[in-house]
C-alpha cells in the first residue's frame, strides 16, 4: 500500500520544523518564538490571525476556534512564522495570505476558499521570499492563482496539498521580463490536482521538481514550461479527461535577450492514463538541458506511480483531521 512521507510530524506539534523534501528544506517557521494561539474568526483585533502575523520576531500560532475567516485584505505573513492548522478547521476566504520579502514560513493544515478581486491568490510569495513550506492544504476558486510564486522567490516546497474548481492553479515566475525569476527553485510533491484546468504549474525561468503528484482531468494541459523553464517530472501520475496534452511549451523571449525560446520539461517514470499524452519537445538541447534534483538535495521519498498512490492522494492531501498536539518547546 503506498503511503505518503513525513510520517512523524505530526507526534509533537514542532516535529514538523526544518523536515520538509525538496529546495523548502531548510523553512523550520516559527520553531524558536513562542506559541500564539487564535482566539477569535474575526479578521483583525486581538486574538485575530492577523493580529498573531503582524506580531515581531519567531511565532508558532495555532488555533483554539474552528470556522471560516473573511479576509477584507491581503493578510501579510512576517519571517519565522507558523501557521498551524492542526486540531481545528480554519478555512481562508475573500483574500489570501501575502508572503511578502520574508523567511522561513510554514504553513500547514489550513484551508483557502473563494478568494474575489484583481491579483488575488490563495497564498501569494513574492517578492524575494524564501525558505517555505506550504503543507496538507486546501485550494478552490480563487479569482488568480491558489499559490503563485513569483519575482525572486525561491526555495520552496509545497506538498500533501488538494487543489480543485481553478483556472489558474499555480504560476511560478511572473512574466517574461522578470529575469531575476532565474533564481527560483520549487519542489511540489504528493499533490492531488483534481480537475483544476491548467497551470498544475506553470513555469518561467527556474526549476521545479515534480514528484509522486496526481493530476486529473485539466482543461487545458497538466504542465507548462514557458522561457528558460527547467521542469523535472517524475514518478506522477496524470489521467486525461477530454483534453489529453499533459505538457505544454509557450515559446517567450526573455527581457535580456534577442530571441524567444520555451522551457524544457524532462519526464522520468511517469505515468500517463486515459490517453494522456505527453508530447515532449525534441529539441537540440535535449533533456540534458534539465537539472537533476540531487544536484541540490541527496534524498526525496518516491514510489513508482501506481493505482494505490492515486487512491492515497485521493484521501489524504489537503486539509486533515489531525489532532491538537502537544508543545514540548521552551
């Protein structure tokens, strides 16, 4: 029976500090500030998210309420935070959390839905952020993006998340005169895409490792490498509905050169179903254009795609019905 990784975070509630697979691997959130815990659904005031965000220094914030909190603004999320969404159900909706030239964020076990207005995603990083985790989410029907990661922004693992009822799911590198975007790493692992119609995600100009994910039934394409893009895909699983092209490459020129040019995506061990295609590109550079994830992290834990992963992701991304759990920091 296939698992998912990260089978002991949850047997304190800090364990989840600095364990993250992937470029995020180094993000431990809050691990060194107190515990702040949310009192109150109201959008701001003591109690408040909000109020526990805008606190100075190192914070683990936790919940003691269940429910939904209706966002009026972008709520900024400083460096060295947690938001822990273990033992309660919060749910995010009107706007989203901005991570905003920060450091060292985790966020887990929380919920985002029915984000309205211009520019506004589920969890927006930019600019220049860095060391974050964004674990056993939820995302649904946001205006933009559910996460967008974007203007220098790097080092970032996103995993054990379930994103559904979106256009466009994740953007990584904001547009093509962004050449600063060349910096950004990404790893998105244990996933389930489940029916969002494209952007599963779409990338300029860095790296993103793709890894045991499972997407179904996009309306457009599954992934996308746009100019310079590296994308190395391995071990997921995409099952086509109607539309069967899994990845696309949208062909841009860079805003430091001459000529346009698209992504390249290399595929390893992955696994393509109800007649989905991968039409890869044939280029002269090849898949040796491509990074290999070991260049930058030794370990990642992977399986073979099969029918048990895909019944796995099914169930357990997204938000779940963890326990609170206790704090042994002092």
């Amino acid at each position: 029976m296939a698992s998912l990784p990260y089978a002991d975070v949850d047997s304190t509630q800090r364990a989840i500090a600095g364990q993250a697979e992937g470029f995020g691997r180094f993000a431990v959130g809050g691990l060194h500030g107190p515990l702040v815990t949310v009192t109150t659904l109201s959008d701001d005031g003591p109690g408040s998210l909000r109020d526990a965000c805008r606190k100075p220094g190192p914070g683990w914030i936790v919940f003691k309420v269940s429910g939904t909190i209706r966002l009026s603004t972008y709520l900024s999320v400083g460096s060295h935070k947690t938001i822990d969404g273990r033992g309660e159900r919060v749910k995010l909706t009107g706007k989203g959390l901005r991570l905003k030239e920060c450091e060292n964020v985790i966020v887990c076990n929380m919920e985002f839905e029915g984000g309205r207005g211009h520019d506004v995603d589920g969890i927006q990083v930019k600019p220049n952020s860095k060391h974050i985790w964004i674990d056993r989410c939820s995302f649904k029907d946001y205006d933009d993006g559910l996460i967008d990661i974007t203007r220098g922004s790097t080092d970032i693992t996103v995993s054990r998340c379930y994103f559904t009822q979106h256009d466009k799911t994740m953007l990584i590198g904001a547009d093509p005169t962004h050449v600063g975007d060349r910096c950004i790493r990404v790893t998105i692992h244990h996933c389930f895409f489940d029916g969002t119609r494209q952007r599963q995600p779409r990338l300029r100009f860095g790296k993103v490792h793709l890894y045991n994910n499972y997407t179904r039934n996009w309306d457009i394409y599954a992934v996308c490498a746009s100019v310079e893009a590296q994308i190395y895909s391995q071990c997921n699983i995409y099952e086509a509905g109607k539309k069967k092209k899994t990845f696309e490459f949208y062909t841009e020129k860079a805003g430091d050169r001459e000529e346009a040019s698209s992504g390249v995506i290399r595929s390893e061990g992955d696994l393509f179903l109800n007649g989905a295609q991968s039409c890869l590109l044939a280029t002269g550079s090849g898949e040796g254009s491509v990074f290999h994830p070991s260049e930058y992290y030794k370990t990642w834990t992977m399986e073979a795609p099969s029918d048990s992963l895909k019944q796995v992701l099914q169930v357990c991304t997204g938000w779940q019905p963890v326990p609170r759990l206790l704090d042994h920091h002092k």
